[in-house]
C-alpha cells in the first residue's frame, strides 16, 4: 500500500495555502510532519480527508486517484485522529470506539456483534480495556487520545493521520503515546502525523517533512531535516542538536538555546 500527494496544491476557495507539495507514505512507515503555527498542516490533511478540493495535482492510494470516492470510501481507507474531542454528550468509551466503525454500516443501522468484537480487540491491543465502560468524558488526557486512536483503528484504515497526538499530554502520556505509533507502525500501518516537538521526529519517524511559509517543502530522513539551521529558519529561534549513546544506538535530542 501506498499513498502519494503528487505536486499539490490546496487551499480554501481562489485561496491557496500550501502548493508544489509531493510526498509519500508506504505501510509501515511514520512520516512526520514538522512547521510553525499557519503554514497550512491542518490545510492539507483536510485536503488528504476529502473536506477540502485539491487545486491542482492529486493524492492517490495504491496508483487510484481518491479525488474520485465519496467521502464513505475515504474513511474506509483513511483515519483520523484530532488534536482534541469534545463529545456533545456523556458517551461511554465503547461508543466513541464503535464511532469508527460508521463508515462500514449505514446510517439507519446499529453495530453488529461484528463492530462490537473489533472495537474489543482494538482496545485489548491497545491495553484500555479497563476504560470501556467509563464515561469519555470523565477519563484523563492521556487516556482519551488512546481513545481517540482505538477509534481510528476501529475503521481498519490503510493510513493512519494523527494530528498533534501528543498535544497537551504530560510527558508520561507523550512517550506512552509515541510508543504506541511505533508499534502500529510494526504492524503495518502508515502513519503522517504532525508535532511541535522536533524531537518526535528522532524518536519516531521514518520520514521528515519540513513546512515553512514561502519556502520550499523539504522532505527526507530526520537527520536530513532536522538540522539547527533549518529548526532555526522555521521557527526563528536557535537549537542545537546534540546526541548521546543509549544501549549502541546514537539517540539524537533538540536543545533550544535561550537569548
């Protein structure tokens, strides 16, 4: 499996945000997108969603253009997983879980015992079974973006899109959460996700790619990418790269410098 954005550009209406952008996620690979506030991340995976019209070029899963499916086939092949949820309603955990199964049932119809065994399976393999019958609203942070991705895996995407998935976790909960992206990753997932945090590139990633208003997309390995020179021209403030040596394995870390 693959999905490809082929030299694209999108926007809102006659408004252009992002353009000349190309990329590509295979199963198993983390591609993780890095950039300042307002250079269009969010642009584009609404785009990539089918919310937003591409201007020009197109985005294709397995050579098959998705320009072309309804937004049904979509979520059949792609899941998303938000920076924050907040439900109308006091759901239980097992009925934001069987949310993702609604693009295999139709609008009229209940989940079947089939829906019901996924979401289970989906939520022992993620270690939250304990939370199925808690109310969604009343679990911690950290517990709600596993949640939230129990709910993607529920649709049985071919691509996985996370954006922010670390956004206002403590640190426990960050690494916990990288943890898990690696480890679907493993088991054959495509994963694009966004982070503010350059370090998430090191820790979890097998791409880079760089977004910056009125510059060049830049894409590559993260250390191709993650360079102070770069950290420096998108976000405006000095870093420097350091490393240290943990079990033979080079583990690299971005230190900002203060003024």
């Amino acid at each position: 499996m693959i999905l490809e954005a082929k030299d694209i550009s999108c926007g809102y209406g006659s408004k252009t945000i992002i353009e000349n952008i190309s990329l590509s996620i295979k199963s198993s690979e983390i591609l993780c997108l890095l950039g300042p506030n307002g250079v269009g991340k969010t642009t584009f995976f609404k785009t990539m969603l089918g919310f937003l019209k591409l201007q020009r070029g197109e985005i294709t899963i397995d050579g098959e253009n998705i320009g072309n499916w309804n937004r049904k086939k979509i979520a059949m092949a792609i899941a998303y997983v938000p920076q924050v949820h907040n439900p109308p309603f006091p759901f239980t955990v097992m009925d934001v879980v069987l949310m993702g199964r609604t693009a295999h049932f139709s609008t009229i119809s209940s989940p079947s015992k089939t829906d019901i065994k996924i979401a289970e399976e989906t939520m022992s393999a993620l270690k939250i079974s304990y939370l199925k019958d808690k109310i969604y609203t009343e679990i911690s942070g950290g517990e709600r973006q596993m949640i939230l991705i129990a709910r993607a895996l529920t649709q049985k995407p071919k691509i996985l899109v996370m954006d922010e998935p670390t956004s206002n976790l403590d640190f426990g909960n960050q690494i916990r959460v990288l943890s898990q992206i690696n480890k679907l990753s493993k088991d054959g997932l495509g994963i694009i996700m966004t982070s503010h945090f350059p370090d998430h590139a090191f820790l979890c990633s097998s791409k880079v790619a760089l977004m910056q208003k009125n510059k060049p997309f830049q894409s590559g390995t993260a250390d191709e990418i993650v360079t102070e020179e770069n950290l420096k021209s998108a976000y405006g403030i000095n870093v420097k790269i350091t490393s240290l040596d943990y079990n033979g394995e080079k583990i690299k870390s971005c230190v900002p410098l203060l003024d």
